[in-house]
C-alpha cells in the first residue's frame, strides 16, 4: 500500500504576525502524528542544545487518557504545531480566512509539537474511540522564531524553568523579565560543556541530570557580577562575554577547587557547603572583591587570594565562627539571611588578611 505523501486539511488562518503565518484545524492523533513530532531537550556529542520539549510524565498522560475515554470528556485545548518548510497555506482571498494546509511528509513529519505533548500521548494511547482535536499551528522561517514562540507560549504554563532557561540563549527580543537571565545563561551553558571549563560537566541541568551545582545557583552569582563585579566590564557584549567571562570565572572555580580540593572533590550539596547554593552564590561575591581588590582574573592570582581563608572555612566539617554567633558546617541553607552572613564574613577575612599583608610588607 502507497504511503499517503501530501496530507490536506481544512483551515481558519486569522491575520495576526506579518512574519508568522497561524492557523488552526481539526485533526485525529493519528494524523497528527504523521505531521509533527515531540522532540526532546538534550545535547549532542559537542554540548549544543537540541530539541526542546521536557520528559514525559506518565502519571499526568494516564490522568488524561482515562479522562479522553469517558463519553462526555471533551478536549477544547489545542495542541500547538510548528513548521519550519513542508507545509503550505494555500487558496484564500481578501476578507476570507479559509485555507487549505498542505503538509509534505515525504520525510517522515517534518512539524513540532510546541505544546500539548502530554495530551498528544494520551490521544494516541485511546482505543476504539476516534477523537478530534483542535490543531493550532504557525509557519516559521528560522529555528529561533520556532525556539521563541516555544518558550512565550510554554512561559505562562507550568514548565521547569531550568528548561525555558536553558533555551534563553538561542533566541532574541524577549521580553525584558527573560532576556536579563539570558546572558547569565549563555555563560552557564559556556562553562557547563566548553573543552577545557573547570566546571564542565559538574553544572545540573534539565539537559545534564548528573551534575551537581544548580544552574540557577550559578546563573545568580553571574546575574551578580554583571551587574556590579568582575563581569560587568563584558556585560554590553556577548563576545566579550564568552571570551574573557566565562575564562575568568573558569580560572576563579579552578582556584576553589585547588584551595579547598577536600572540600570540592567527590563531594555533593548534602556533603560539602562549597558546593552548595550558600556557598557557591557567596564564593560568587568573593570573585568579585578579589577581582576589585587585587585584579585577580588569573587561577594563580585567584588562588593567593583564597588561601587567606584558610583555617576559616568550615565547607564540610566542623563550626563557622561568624563573631557573636557559631553555626554547624551544614546549618547554612541557601535563604538570603544565610548567603548575606556568609558573604559578609567571607569577605571581611579577605580585608583584614589583605590589610595585614600589605603592613607586613
């Protein structure tokens, strides 16, 4: 039997954007499945961001199919479809929206499902029941506009914001709330996966489970220091960015983990503070006074500085003696008392051993 290549369907297409084409049909799961697919978040060998869609949740795919097989369910949310070349809108004329949508599936679907993945599963798990659905869709020239329209449709429903962060990078003119963290995740994304970062590999992500220091924690502490640190010299470019920031932030981590290697290697959140929200966003703030104090932008020069702070650390063992009060090792937490008290105490060390130094000499 001849596989069916050109599939048609009739279709509204409002007047909206002058540079995206919108258009909605109805539409079986089967025939949706034929024209657009789930492609999920992850990286290649290279570290390069591909797909977008989360993981699936089981339990919330059952909840809806065993709701889609109940006679009276109803379903008046649409699932979202992109297209980026194999699908056309033909036929219409001034003052009519009616279409007709011509996708080309020679090679297989060649749209994305934008949003409604979980109901789109639920549909095609049902048996003996032919269920229409609302199919919302738009035409897009370029993988950034399908990237955009992904992250401002999915940004008002619940999704993980790690994922909607990680996707900041890759696309332009967003609204001001998302495009301040996009900068600090182009570095987060630099330091995670460049050949050659002290970080690489060791940040956690939707795209990088296994890592250890939260990618949130860290876009803070670059959120930070561009606004008034070290990076704040690279922040009108990212070029300059990526080629000095994420070296110098490369080379201050590489410093953290020579001085205070048994607190660093091996060790988890639970285990060690240095590797702790607490502690990594407070280390944040010590890059920049050593960067304001010294000029330190080297490993080397990092390192001298942090080896003030020996002997007055308690990362992974111990008591921190902040003056009129003694906290365990592990009773710091990542609130913003905690973190403000430990910046605090971290770089009066740093002045008063700065101070001392420059006397002696």
């Amino acid at each position: 039997m001849t596989k069916q290549r050109y599939l048609h369907f009739d279709a509204l297409a409002p007047i909206q954007s002058p540079n995206v084409k919108v258009f909605t049909f109805v539409a079986k799961a089967d025939e949706i499945s034929k024209i657009a697919r789930i492609e999920r978040a992850g990286r290649d060998e290279g570290g390069a961001l591909q797909g977008f869609q989360r993981p699936q949740i089981a339990g919330h795919i059952r909840e809806i199919r065993d709701y889609l097989e109940k006679p009276s369910a109803i379903l008046p949310n649409p699932i979202v479809v992109a297209f980026m070349g194999n699908a056309k809108l033909k036929g219409g004329s001034a003052g009519d929206r009616r279409r007709e949508l011509v996708v080309d599936t020679a090679n297989g679907p060649p749209g994305w499902i934008v949003d409604g993945q979980q109901r789109f599963t639920a549909l095609l798990e049902l048996r003996g029941r032919d269920f229409e659905v609302l199919v919302s869709g738009f035409l897009c020239e370029t993988e950034e506009e399908l990237q955009k329209q992904f992250i401002l449709v999915n940004n008002t429903r619940p999704l993980p914001k790690a994922l909607v962060y990680e996707l900041l990078p890759k696309v332009g003119d967003l609204p001001p709330r998302m495009s301040g963290r996009s900068q600090a995740a182009l570095v987060t994304e630099a330091l995670n996966y460049r050949s050659g970062s002290s970080l690489k590999g060791m940040i956690k992500q939707q795209t990088n489970p296994k890592g250890s220091i939260r990618d949130t924690v860290l876009q803070r502490v670059i959120m930070n220091s561009l606004s008034d640190g070290a990076l704040r010299l690279y922040a009108s470019e990212d070029q300059m960015l990526l080629k000095h920031g994420v070296t110098m932030m490369s080379e201050f981590y590489h410093a953290v983990q020579h001085v205070f290697a048994d607190d660093w290697i091996g060790k988890t959140p639970k285990t060690s503070r240095l590797v702790h929200g607490t502690g990594i966003i407070a280390l944040g703030y010590v890059m920049d006074f050593l960067n304001g104090a010294t000029g330190a932008e080297s490993r080397d020069e990092f390192a001298r500085g942090l080896k003030l702070l020996k002997g007055k650390t308690a990362w992974s063992s111990g008591e921190w003696d902040f003056g009129s009060e003694r906290r365990r090792w592990n009773g710091l937490q990542n609130v913003p008392a905690d973190v403000r008290q430990l910046t605090l105490y971290l770089t009066q060390v740093l002045k008063r051993r700065l101070a001392g130094s420059v006397k002696a000499a």
